[in-house]
C-alpha cells in the first residue's frame, strides 16, 4: 500500500483500520466470544500526529504509545482536542517518569515490579488519579528484560491489590518473537484465571487473531494500521 500523497494516506489508513476490525469481529465469532469482549488498543509510537488524526476521524478512541516523553510531546494536545480518547501506556515504565505518566495516560499495562508499585501508588494518589493497571509479565523470563517472572507474579498480584490498593485488570505480555506465541496465550489465561482477573492485553499486528482465540480482551496493534513506523 503507497503512502505518498496525504489523500493515500489517509485512505490506506481507513482501509486497514476497517480491515483490521473485521478480522478481529471474525476471530471474536470464530472463538464463539461476545463482541464487547476485546479492543482495539492502535498503537501509535512513531507515528506522526497527521498520521494519528487520520485514526482519530476515523473513530479510533483507544491508542496506545510506549515511550512518556513522546506521548506526551504528541497527545497533550489532541488530547484537548479529543477528550473520549484514552491513552494506554504500552512500554517500559521508568520511576523518574512516574509523575508524567499518571498526568497523561488513562490506563498502565507495564506495571511489572515492586519499585514501581510502590512510586505509582503514591503518586496517584498525591494527584487524586487511580488509573487501571496491567500487570506486564514476563514469559521468555532470561530473554526478556521486562515484565514479572510468572514464579513471583501471584505475591506481585496480591502486593499490588491488597496492600497499595491498586485496580488491576488483568494481564499483559509480549511474548519471545522466537517462540510460538499460541503457547504463551495460553499460559497468560491460566495465570489471569488463577488470579481472578478478566483482562488479557496480548496480541499484535502478526498474531492478535491468535491472541483473540486465546482470550485476549485488548490487541495491541500498530503497523497493520499504521503501516510501517517513521523512526
Ligand atoms: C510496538 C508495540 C506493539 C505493536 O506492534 P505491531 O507489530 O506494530 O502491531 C504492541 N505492543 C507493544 C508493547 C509494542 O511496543
């Protein structure tokens, strides 16, 4: 698909946008699910703001951006301009950033160690902003720098809810590119079930039809939409 002109542009993006919610309506049929059962989080890091308004006028409400400096460089003001939307953080979670974070995202999918627990609770409530968390675990454990070990995850759980008060959704992974992540989905539902937890945020633009069979409630999907990123 070109992307040259910005009328291409903004066609192409239409065009996958409605292709890509169509494939996930026939995986949510396929997998004898309810429809209301899975979102679509577009993810947005590297792209541009024009590129991100196309998705906007197209409906798109749900984003997802991975580093804080960049989403807040870029939502700050579309978020003004789009007040339904709300903002998922998808990456690493530095405690440094901890304040930055709480102001401009409305949901955290990488909550994956104690350290951070703790600075995130004190900081929502010093700005009086609880947002929903998702615990980010770690499936390849030695591969992979971020995200809990699933051996510590059910003590990180119980720390994260009952001793700061967190609201926890569910669970988020990125599973090993190596591996078959068909494995890993469903090892992620075991462990949400066992934990009494509804959300699973798993699935990208190569495997989220998988991650629907799964019982995925959150895809995360960047370049079938987008295309490919401009870094
Ligand atoms: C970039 C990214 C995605 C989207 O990846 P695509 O392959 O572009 O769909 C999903 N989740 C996380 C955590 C990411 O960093």
């Amino acid at each position: 698909m070109s992307n040259k002109t910005p009328s291409d542009n903004t066609v192409s993006i239409k065009t996958r946008h409605e292709f890509i919610k169509t494939k996930i309506a026939e995986a949510i049929y396929a997998a004898n699910r309810a429809d209301n059962e899975v979102k679509l989080v577009a993810v947005s890091k590297n792209q541009s703001e024009e590129k991100i308004n196309t998705l906007l006028r197209c409906g798109q409400q749900l984003f997802g951006e991975n580093r804080v400096q960049e989403a807040k460089r870029k939502w700050t003001s579309l978020k003004v301009t789009h007040p339904n939307t709300r903002l998922h953080l998808i990456g690493p979670l530095q405690t440094n950033k901890v304040s930055q974070a709480v102001s401009l995202f409305d949901v955290i999918e990488t909550l994956d160690r104690p350290k951070l627990a703790y600075r995130l609770a004190e900081e929502m409530s010093k700005q009086n902003r609880k947002l929903p968390c998702y615990v980010q675990v770690n499936l390849g454990e030695e591969k992979q720098k971020f995200g809990i070990p699933p051996a510590n995850l059910d003590a990180f759980i119980d720390l994260c809810r009952n001793d700061l008060g967190f609201e926890i959704e569910g669970l988020m992974c990125i599973p090993p590119a190596s591996d078959d992540p068909r494995i890993h989905f469903s090892t992620m539902r075991t462990l949400a079930l066992r934990n009494n937890l509804s959300g699973l945020s798993m699935g990208m633009s190569a495997d989220y039809e998988s991650a629907i069979t799964c019982g995925a409630t959150l895809v995360r999907i960047g370049t079938a939409i987008f295309g490919k990123r401009d870094n």
